[in-house]
C-alpha cells in the first residue's frame, strides 16, 4: 500500500478523489441533517455543543491530507479501526455543574467502564438532562472536555425533521460512513479501470490516498455493511412502524411522537460507544417498550440511561447512579439491588440520629448542657430536603359499592363516520366494581376508543352500552392536560369545577398532591408537565369516582409520583381500566389483560402481565446478535 505523502499548499491544489470527497460530504451532509446534526450555519459538526440537537461525538484525524472524512476509520488514519478501540472507559473526576443561579453537582466524580449500563436517578428538575447534555457536549474548558475523543458519544433529544425521505431511508442515511465507503468503493474501481488525463491539470501532482480498496472492504467488514438494511428494518419493526410503510411513507407525515422512534432507531442503529437516552419509552406503545429492554438488555456497548419506568430500569442497567445532594453515587447491580441498599444506608442513618439523640439527653441530664439540646439538619440535608421535596400522595377515596355491573357491552359494534371498517365487532362484556383491568396492545388497535366508548365520549354503532345510574367515573387521557384552562391558577380551576367548595379545603386538598404554597395561586400555563397532571388527579379524586379510567397516566409525573399512584391504585376499592406504557403499574394495579387485538375484537388474555409479556417476545423478531 503507498505511503501517504506530505501535502503542501504551494505544490498541490487537489489531492487525488478529492472531488469525489466532496460529492460524497454533501451525501453525508443531507444524511447528517435527517438526524438534525448539522449547526445553524449548516457546518458539519460531530462534535456540536448544541444541547437542542442530537449529538455524535468522534476524534479528530492528524495533520494528514484530507483525503478522507474525519468519521472515517480507516487502516493507516490517525484514528484506524485498531486505534479507536484503546480507550472506552469514561472517568471525569472533581467537576461541578451548575445552571445560573444553582449549583446542581459540586466536587462530584463519575466513572463509567465500557459495556456497562448505567441508570442515572434523581428527583425530577434536580439536574438529570443538564448532566447528560454537559457529558455528550463535552465543552472545551470543562471537565467533560477531558472525555476520549474517541469515544463515539450519541445522545438523542430531539425528533428528526420531516421531509420527504423515508424512515429507513433516515435511518441508513444517518451511518455517514458507510455512505462514503460505498462511494469510495465506486471511485476507487472506476480509477482501476481507467486512467484520468486531463490536461488542465498537469502541474498539478497527484497523491494516492493512504488507503486502498483492500482497506476500504476491510472497514466495510467491520461495520457489517452488507447487513444495514436488514438491521435498520428490524429495529424500525420493533419500534412499531409496519414494513411497507418505512419504505413508502415519508418523515412529514409522522406526528412528532413517530418521528421520535426515528430518532431512537437511528441511535441504536449507528451502535455509538456511549449511547444516552432520556425517557426513550416516553412515545412509545407498551409492544415497543418490551422490544426496546430486550434490544438493550443485549446491548454490548455503554449506556447511560434515564426512566420512571422502574422495571425497566430494572431489567436494562447493572449499575445506577444516584444524583441526590449536589453528588453522584454508583451502586453496582439493577434498580432492585440499589433500593435494598438505600434502605439499607437510610436504617443505618436513623441508627446514628437515634444514638446521637440518645447521647445528648443523656448529657442534658448530667448537667453538662444548660440550654435545650435540638437536633438540627445538616446544610447539606436542608439542601437536599429544600431540593427533593416529598413524593405527592395520590390517596383515591372509598366510593361505596353496589351490587349491579358498573358497565355492560351487549353486543357492541363501533365504526368512526366515514370509515370503510369498524373498529370494534359485537364486543361482549361486563366491568363490575372490583374488575382491575389492563387493556394492550399495539399502537393503532383502538384501546382509546375503547376506553372512549366505556366513558361515553363516543356512542356505540350498533348494540347497547349500559352504565348504572349511582355510577361516577374519573378519566385521565393523553390529551387532559393540555385541555385545562391555562388563563386561571389551580384554585379558580378547582372552584369553578366545584361551586360549593371552599377555598381552604381545595388548597389543603390540593396540597397532598404537591401543589403547595404559592404553586395553586399562579397561573396554570406556568405549571410544569407534571403539576399540571396532578391537578387533573385531584380533580378525579375531589369526585370520588366508582371507576377509574387511567389512559398513560404516568406522562409528565417522575418516579416518586409514579410510585405514589401505584400505591394509591393498590389501595383503590373501585374499579380500574389502566392503559399504560409502564410496565410495573400493570404488574402492580392490574388483576386481568384484556388484549386488544386490531381485528374487532377484544380478549382477556388467559395469564398475568408477565405471562402476556413472554408471549409477546416469542413473538418478536429478536436476534441477540444485531448490536
């Protein structure tokens, strides 16, 4: 293979494919842009301080002719495919990370070895996503900075773009360099044919690239590109897109939430050293949420991961980082393991506290203190006290029972107006009191209609839905929050919905939903995601509702919250139709799964949730060996 020359600017204008190069970087450039990684002045950066868009980090190549892209590993580069291997592991020592007017991480340190999952947990606005955007950043003069810029660092934040390509198209776009191996191959074999005389350039002295074809189909080979295809479409089929239409459908005609999963797919597609996700179930049907832990249960390289779901979280990582009082601790082992040892540090705590007290009244009595001894928090558990606060307590009243069914479907069948096909066929079935159910499914089969039909929103085609007279039903879907009346606080809410409420009884009620002090009295657009959900909660609850229809309740609430309402839904006396994403509130609220199955009908699945989960992977196309 020739050896690369040294290139002057006085002797060359052109190194040899270097006008190939250039068609090839705007392929990349367009290909960048689908995965929105491209800055505002249209440069190609991999190493993008932007915290708005997705993020690929790679190292740079040496002062050699720039023959070939920075993202490129070849034999011979400054970063070949034996270089890039050294070093995976991630060690940032004595950092601290603030936002302007708060310290979030002092003198902190957190080390991260290659093929390690890590779960990072911590209370909602206590820095989580600002940590994870100063890692992926790595912005000069910071700590992060000192990152191997080897490490091939992914972060997805953001949904990509609508155009005209399709989502598998998006997806293979995305892996830049494959893209221009394949170009390279054709212009390397179109030169082998040929030679080039051009008489414009005969003062001009060609330069052979460090690299030949048999470099260029041994990278190939190490990135499996003969397999690209085949794996962007099973991670796009696992996400939830059907085949025919990730070939034909464009990125513009997915919602947000679609486009979203293109994201994610292209992440786990590009197979990054580091890959970060932040709540990547959160536009995701529960199918897609149990493809997606089995996907990274196998991942073999680093994530660094954040999720309310606490089972999943629990089946993924084998490590978590705890980010709690302006530090970061690791606790090796799933999320099971790091609560065992949290109780086990907590008892430990309240150990000492109890001797220490004990010790001071016994040096009270001696005489030995003259004034009143009070046992006062630390500056560093005030701190922690002021920033986490306490989990809100989702406490649904008794309702009262009767004897009759709550809802009857007598042979119900239901078509939108103008659709060809109904969506439901002669559905029979009763809901009582004490019915606990979990409706699944893919997205698109119609659990929403469903629980629309049961609530009386939609009005059945043919059949008879029956509801009985004393009942009273609370409902929560997708769409509640964003219907409130965003012009009034919380308090006007809560009185105009109940007239004859007092103003001190609504604010002490919606107190235990965490809407404390001056939080009920401002405007409810000034409300968080979560607030605004608890709201819609305490409203539900203010009714004492016999039935509670819950449709992705947990959307917007954090992990205490969460873990607060599978409590009070244990606790619940009436009944319950739960859709739901999050895997442990169907373990946990639901007795029956009821699988709707997109054909018209709706079956109780004979099983409890991990059964129908089992089932579902059996299904799946899974192949352990795809990443």
């Amino acid at each position: 293979m020739p050896k690369a020359k040294k290139v002057t600017k006085e002797k060359v204008k052109r190194v040899k494919g270097e006008k190939n190069t250039k068609k090839s970087k705007s392929l990349q450039k367009e290909g960048i842009d689908n995965l929105a990684i491209v800055n505002e002045e249209g440069e190609i950066k991999y190493n993008t301080r932007s915290k708005d868009s997705a993020i690929v980090s790679v190292g740079k190549q040496g002062e050699e002719s720039k023959a070939w892209p920075d993202y490129v590993f070849l034999k011979g580069t400054s970063f070949s495919s034996s270089n890039k291997d050294k070093v995976k592991d991630i060690k940032i020592e004595n950092f601290t990370l603030q936002v302007p007017g708060k310290v979030l991480l002092n003198n902190s340190s957190l080390t991260m070895g290659f093929g390690s999952k890590y779960g990072l947990v911590g209370k909602n606005g206590i820095g989580k996503s600002v940590l994870m955007c100063a890692i992926s950043g790595r912005e000069s003069g910071t700590p992060f900075a000192n990152i191997p810029a080897n490490i091939r660092i992914l972060h997805v934040q953001q949904e990509v773009p609508g155009n005209e390509l399709t989502p598998l198209e998006t997806v293979l776009q995305a892996d830049i360099e494959r893209l221009w191996l394949i170009n390279e191959e054709k212009r390397l074999l179109t030169e082998k044919d040929k030679k080039i005389e051009n008489k414009e350039n005969e003062e001009e002295e060609d330069i052979e690239p460090p690299y030949d074809l048999n470099d260029i189909y041994e990278r190939m080979k190490e990135i499996e590109a003969s397999k690209a295809e085949p794996r962007a479409l099973k991670i796009l089929k696992g996400l939830g897109f059907a085949e025919d239409e990730m070939k034909s459908k464009t990125t513009k005609e997915y919602s947000g939430g679609w486009r979203m999963r293109i994201s994610l797919a292209t992440a786990l597609f590009l197979q990054p050293d580091l890959l970060i996700l932040d709540e990547p179930t959160n536009h995701l049907d529960l199918n897609a949420v149990i493809w997606l832990e089995h996907y990274l249960m196998n991942w073999k390289k680093s994530l660094l991961l954040v999720s309310h779901d606490t089972s999943f979280l629990n089946n993924v990582c084998d490590h978590i980082v705890h980010f709690t009082n302006q530090t970061l601790t690791t606790y090796r082992g799933d999320y099971g393991s790091f609560l065992k040892a949290l109780e086990m540090k907590k008892n430990s705590d309240e150990k000492k506290k109890r001797i220490e007290k004990a010790e001071q009244q016994k040096a009270k009595k001696k005489g030995e203190e003259k004034k009143k001894v009070k046992v006062q928090l630390t500056k560093q558990e005030k701190a922690s006290k002021e920033l986490e606060g306490k989990a809100p307590v989702f406490e649904f009243p008794d309702p009262g029972d009767f004897d009759t069914c709550a809802v009857q479907f007598d042979e119900v069948s239901f078509k939108y107006e103008g659709a060809k096909q109904p969506i439901f066929r002669d559905l029979q079935f009763g809901i009582y009191l004490k019915s606990r159910i979990g409706l699944v499914g893919p997205n698109g089969t119609g659990k929403s209609t469903l629980m629309k039909l049961i609530d009386g929103e939609l009005k059945e085609t043919t059949g008879f839905i029956t509801r009985d007279r004393q009942l009273r039903i609370g409902r929560f879907h997708q769409h509640h929050v964003d219907q409130l009346p965003m012009n009034i606080s919380s308090i006007e809410y809560m009185q105009k919905t109940f007239p004859s409420a007092q103003i001190q009884e609504i604010r002490q009620f919606l107190g235990r939903f965490g809407l404390k002090g001056d939080t009920p009295k401002q405007q409810i657009q000034t409300l968080s995601g979560g607030q605004k959900s608890r709201l819609v909660f305490a409203e539900i609850c203010w009714k004492k509702p016999h039935l509670l229809l819950l449709d992705e309740p947990t959307n917007h609430l954090d992990a205490d919250s969460i873990e607060s309402l599978i409590e009070g839904l244990s606790t619940f006396g009436g009944g319950l139709v739960l859709i739901s994403h999050h895997q442990h509130m169907i373990e946990s609220a639901c007795e029956e799964i009821w699988v709707v199955k997109g054909n018209g009908t709706v079956e109780r699945f004979d099983g409890d949730f991990n059964d129908y989960k089992n089932m579902l992977l059996k299904d799946m196309d899974l192949d352990d060996e795809d990443n």
